[in-house]
RNA sequence: GUCCCCGUCGUCUAGAGGCCCAGGACGCUGGCCUUUCAAGCCGGUAACACGGGUUCGAAUCCCGUCGGGGACACCA
C-alpha cells in the first residue's frame, strides 16, 4: 500500500464493549500497526434512544484495558474530527441536499404507521418488504407532515460486485435494494449514510466489520457511487457464535461482555489471544505474543467461516499468561481480587512467592485470589476436610508433626520437609496421611502448593497456631 | 419467505491439485511423576457434509443437494 492505511473501529455506543466488537477493534488496530498507519475511533450515537454516556465510557474502558489504542477519536482528537456522528450533523445535511439537488436522493413523507401498515401487507404475502416509491416522484409538499430523505435507487437492474479482503467476490442485483432512508427528519443521518459519509470525509481506506454488515455494504456502494467517491477497500470477518452457535448477543450470552472476563480473573492478553485465534490464524501458532500479532497479521490468513465460543481454551491460554508474565506482575493485578476478599496484600512480602505457588494450580485470578486468602488470614477449616483428615488417625499425626515442626530452625521449606519426614518414617506412615492433617490444619482446605513451602510462606508462629487450633477442635 | 455468506476432529484451526489413508491446539482419555491439588512429560480418541463432474491425481477447482449462520427498520 503506497500511502498509510487507516482503519476504524465504528461501534454505537449502546451498551458495553462486546466479544465481537472487541475482535473488530482488533484486527482494525492490527492491520493499523502493521502497516504504521491509523487507527481511528468513532461514535456512531445516532440512535438517540439507546445511546448514553456511560456506553461511550464503557466502550473506552473496554478497548484501553484491551491495550487497543487509538490513534484519532475521543480524547486525542485528530484532524478529520470530530468523532461523534452527533457531532457532524451538518456534513450530512450537507450531501444529502447535493444528492436531492442531483436527483439521486428524495424527500418522503410517508409517516411511520404507514410504512408499517405496507409492511405488514408485505409479510401477510410473504414477499419481501421494499418500500415502494410512494414519494419518489412526489412534487407537492403534505401540509403537516416532516420528511426523511430517500436515497433514489436506480430503476435499471445491475449486478453489484465488489471484492471482499476476507470473503473474495461478492455480488448482488441492485433491484434486490430499495430506497432506503439517509436522512430522518430532524437531520440524524441513519447507519448506511452516515457510515459512508464519515468513512469517505475521514479518509478511511479500509472498512474492517464483522459479516453481520456484509449486505449493507451495498447500499452504501451505490451511495458513494451517488456521490461520486471511491469507496474503501472492505473487509468482513466471520461471526463469533455462542456455545448454542447463535450470533454472539448480549442478551443471549452473557460471555458476550468484554469486562465481566475482566472481572473472572482473565488477564487481557488471554482474552486478545483467544479471540485473535477465532478468525485468523498463523500456522500452528497457538500461543502469540502482541508483537507477533502485529508482525504477522494479514487478512490473506482471516478464515470465512464463523468461531464459536469455547471457554475451556480461553482459560488454557489464561493460565498459561498466569504461568509466564512475570510474578509481580500477576501479583499486583491480583491485588484487587484479594481486596474483594478483604485481603490487603498490597506491602505483604510474600506476594510474588505465593503468586509463584499458586499459578500452576490456578486457571483465572478469582481461583488464584480463593487459593491465595489463607496464607493472610486464617479460615473456618472445611467440614468435609475436617471429616476426611483430621479424624483420629489424622489429629495422632498431626500432634506428631506440631512436636516435630516446634524443633525446626530455621524455618524453610527443607527444614519443614524434613521434619515431617521423619513423622512420617517413626510413625510408618505415608507421607500423605501426615501432610493432609497439616495441611487442612493449617489452610483449611485440601489443596495448596507443597506442604513445606505451604508452611513456610505461613511463618512457622501462625503455622503452630493453626496447628494448636485445629488440635483443640 | 427473499437475498447474502459459509461447510476439515466436540471446539479453534493448518491445508492455496500430488508433501495428507489429513497436521497442531483446547477438551476428553490411558500412563509416568507425586505428600494434596495442579503443572509437566509420553501416548490415545476424533474430521475433509453428501452426490456428481474436471484431472493421471481433489480436503483443495466446477455444479447440484443438504446443512448452518447472517441480513431484510425513520437500530447499528
């Protein structure tokens, strides 16, 4: 490409960032980086009903704690500016007086009830709905009445074909288009229009959406057509289905919603690696740092087919972030997961070593944070644990162990092993019926890293303590 | 219903006519390791939707059938 592309990512602000949006923005800002160009953000919040505040707010959130930034939009600003569609409303009135003054687009007075009326007509003859022209050629003005703006679809057949970056050669006959609406009445520009408005006047070269927008991309070639610009190369990526293989939605899955995995404990580079895998692939590539992702992506290598949703791999590649971004790291995203426990480990020492402990036995940072909370504050020992391994047997043992463990100096992981092991060895019994009763003695449960690095990282007062505790119990 | 797109293991995918009686990954599963749970290592399971062509040769090209999804608003 000659000159720097530049990409964008369009959402509505009608609700928070979701799974396929997400994806969008992605691939939108990997092709941006790949070839140093742009990547721009816009707000298409012309649905005055369903758009808020709090969606743009949600979005922004979403895509910055995805690490996608951008290049031109909300908060940077940029040359081609500004970048709420609520916001450029004269740009649109605009071409839609130039294309009426052409013949290309017209005024339509028809009031919704009635349109709605033809359309159920339409449905009782199971006939697709087009609409019908009434006002094409209409050269009174109905006192009392506002007007949409129409686009004038040419009355000669063609077939549209145009190639698609994901999907190859795509055509449709323009007879099976009607004269959609550009313009409502109080001059909010509907999706079609302002999309192709904003797209051309921001200079974007090409439009990377998912497939769900694949015919509406002709009704927008015959408005740059009208208009006389060239359009943009497209680019249309494949669904993301849900475990029920139905479209992705918000209403349907909640697995939909970009934050609620922030707030299950998946790290963000989890989450961009999986949903870079639905869609586009590099060989046998499973695991792909951001920097190969940028060196590698292309859309010679995004599939045609649509993904579905699979959990269990989401959580493999989350665990696997767990186990190789460096412990601090991890500990310090931890950190608010503990204090949702009433866990303050913020100047605890212990953090990188427990994080270190505990993240091949953890799958998300809620699992991390439940494993993590013993070692900082003591909890009611498991029933079920009790029952199993401080029975009798168990509480003889452990006894042993509190005697064998007072005498350890000092109080490391070697001393700790050994010490049991020789319980275990003058008690003839295995290792596990003496390391269980410590273990659920001291973190209440039957599962944590090895018993000697388990007391250790307790400290070897509150090890006792726990001991002597689940002793008199 | 109409139009558009798609169809390789349960899932994500590699595959751009011979390298494929189809490879990797997740999952599931057998084993090893082992003081728990994991992690790790070794092995196994499982797919080219179907039917016609084209070709010496097709998962790869063409046609049809079937199946799946998407779009059909003064939503985006």
């Amino acid at each position: 490409m000659a000159t720097p592309p530049r990409v964008r990512f369009a959402p509505s602000p009608t609700g928070y960032l979701h799974i396929g949006g997400a994806r969008t923005a992605l691939f939108n800002w990997l092709y941006a980086r790949r070839h140093a160009g742009k990547f721009i953000l816009r707000l298409e919040d012309t649905d005055r009903e369903r758009s808020t505040e709090e969606s743009v707010q949600a979005i922004l959130d979403g895509l910055r704690w995805l690490g996608l930034d951008w290049d031109e939009g909300p908060g940077v600003g940029g040359p081609v500016g500004p970048y709420f569609q609520t916001e450029r409303l004269d740009l649109y009135r605009r071409e839609a007086d130039a294309l009426i003054g052409g013949g290309k687009a017209y005024r339509c007075y028809c009031t919704k009830e009635e349109l709605e009326e033809r359309r159920r007509v339409f449905e009782k003859q199971k006939r697709p709905y087009k609409y019908e022209g009434t006002c094409r050629n209409r050269t009174d003005i109905p006192p009392g009445r506002t007007a949409v703006v129409r686009f004038r679809m040419p009355e000669v057949d063609e077939t549209l074909t145009y190639t698609d970056e994901v999907l190859g050669r795509i055509s449709k006959q323009t007879s099976d288009l009607d004269d959609f609406v550009m313009l409502r009445a109080d001059g909010i520009p509907l999706y079609n229009f302002g999309c192709v408005v904003d797209d051309h006047t921001m200079d974007i070269t090409l439009v990377v959406r998912g497939q769900e927008h694949i015919n509406s991309t002709f009704p927008q070639l015959m408005l740059y057509r009208a208009l006389g610009w060239t359009p943009p190369a497209m680019a249309h990526l494949p669904l993301i289905l849900g475990p029920d293989k139905e479209k992705l939605s918000k209403r349907r899955h909640p697995e939909a919603d970009v934050m609620l995995h922030r707030s299950n404990g998946i790290l963000p580079e989890a989450l961009v690696n999986f949903i870079v895998r639905l869609g586009w692939s590099h060989g046998n590539d499973e695991v792909i740092s951001r920097e190969q992702m940028v060196a590698w992506f292309g859309f010679d290598h995004v599939g045609s087919t649509s993904g579905v949703w699979n959990p269990e791999k989401l959580l493999w590649l989350n665990q696997h972030y767990l186990k190789t971004l460096p412990p601090l790291d991890i500990g310090a995203r931890l950190l608010p997961f503990l204090a949702a426990r009433g866990v303050d480990a913020a100047r605890d020492p212990r953090l990188e070593r427990i994080v270190l402990a505990l993240r091949e036995r953890s799958k998300t940072l809620v699992e991390m944070a439940d494993l993590a909370r013993p070692f900082f504050v003591r909890v009611p020992v498991d029933p079920k644990a009790a029952a199993k391994h401080l029975d009798h047997a168990g509480k003889r043992a452990l006894a042993l162990a509190r005697e064998a463990l007072h005498a350890v100096q000092p109080w490391t992981t070697l001393g700790i092993d050994a010490a049991l092991k020789s319980v275990s060895e003058a008690a003839g019994l295995g290792m596990g019926k003496v390391a269980q009763p410590v273990r659920v003695a001291t973190m209440g449960i039957p599962v944590s890293p090895p018993i000697g690095e388990t007391l250790e990282l307790l400290g070897k007062v509150e090890s006792l303590e726990r001991i002597e505790a689940a002793l008199a119990s």
